[in-house]
C-alpha cells in the first residue's frame, strides 16, 4: 500500500448526503432517496480548511462522522484523485465544486467567503462503506485516536497500523487493502 492514510471528519448533516451508501441504521432511507449528482457519483468532492494540505493523489481517506465518543463513528474509504489549491476566486472555487459536492451554489458562496483562509478541494474517488461501524470510543481502545480531546479536526495521517486495526475492527474483508 502506497501513500498516506488519513482520517477525516465530516459533519453529520452532510454525511449521509455525501455518502449514502454509508448511511446509519439510525437514519432514514427515505429521506435520502431523491436522485442527486452528488449522491450517485463515485467521483466526489470535499471542501475543507484544513492546516494539512498535503494530500496527494493515490492517499486514502478514512471519513469520520462526527457526534461524540459513542456516535462518532468510521464509515468510509476514499481515494485521493486531485487536490486543488490556490484557487483563484469565487466563480473557479464554485464551478470546481458543483456537480460533486453536497453543497448547493449558494452555500459554496458561503464556504468561499467565510473567512480569509480560502478552503481547498479534495476531489476523491468513494471505494468503501465499512460494514461495522467502529465508534470514537473504539478508536480510543484501538490506539487510533488519543482522547475525546484528539478527535480529528482536518485531515489527520494515521499509521498503516492503526488503518489495518480499523479493517479489522469494521470486520471489513482484509483483501480490500492492496500491499
């Protein structure tokens, strides 16, 4: 296995709505049934501000969804394709972002102009939902996250280590991991 290995948290809101596939037994399928670019896509987008920007393509992304040590949980795997950077304005930044994000022109305004550290893109390829859902608590026991206080807040580098005690904790297939 090549590359770097991150974990990276995505709100709940936007979850679901990114990675469907993923959804939790505690959510509704109905309400995610509507046929959405963003949704159907394997190919997606996630904005972020994140002080690691080093992603590169072929490193994996382990997305976390956020909610407290017993419903934060990992649920997904994505692969790096591009990240995009210093982009230029608004219009670029939006048009990067459209077909592929959760987020409709109006909030990608918003995201835009929130503050003066511009956010980047990380376009992704979706490959993965884990079938057992290993919680922050479980990440705690496992070793790969420190504390309640040490939950990812960007893009986090995880070991291959503690990526292979997150396969086994999800009861994932092991063969997914490609050495």
């Amino acid at each position: 296995m090549e590359g770097s290995i991150y974990l990276c948290p995505i709100y709940p809101q936007y979850h679901t709505e990114l990675f469907p596939d993923s959804i939790l037994t505690t959510e509704s399928k109905i309400e995610f049934k509507e046929q959405n670019p963003h949704r159907n896509a394997l190919q997606k987008v996630y904005i972020s501000r994140s002080i690691n920007r080093n992603l590169k393509s072929g490193d994996i992304v382990v997305f976390y969804r956020t909610g407290g040590l017993y419903k934060s949980t990992v649920t997904t795997i994505g692969i790096v394709e591009s990240v995009i950077d210093n982009i230029k304005d608004e219009d670029e930044f939006i048009l990067k972002c459209r077909k592929r994000s959760v987020f409709p022109d109006n909030e990608l305004k918003k995201h835009w102009n929130f503050n003066p550290n511009r956010p980047f893109i990380v376009n992704f390829i979706y490959t993965y939902s884990f079938p057992k859902r290993p919680n922050m608590q479980m990440l705690i026991n496992l070793g790969v996250i420190k504390d309640i206080n040490s939950a990812p807040r960007g893009f986090e580098p995880i070991s291959k280590d503690q990526f292979y005690r997150i396969i086994q904790a999800s009861e994932s297939n092991e063969s997914i991991i490609v050495n």
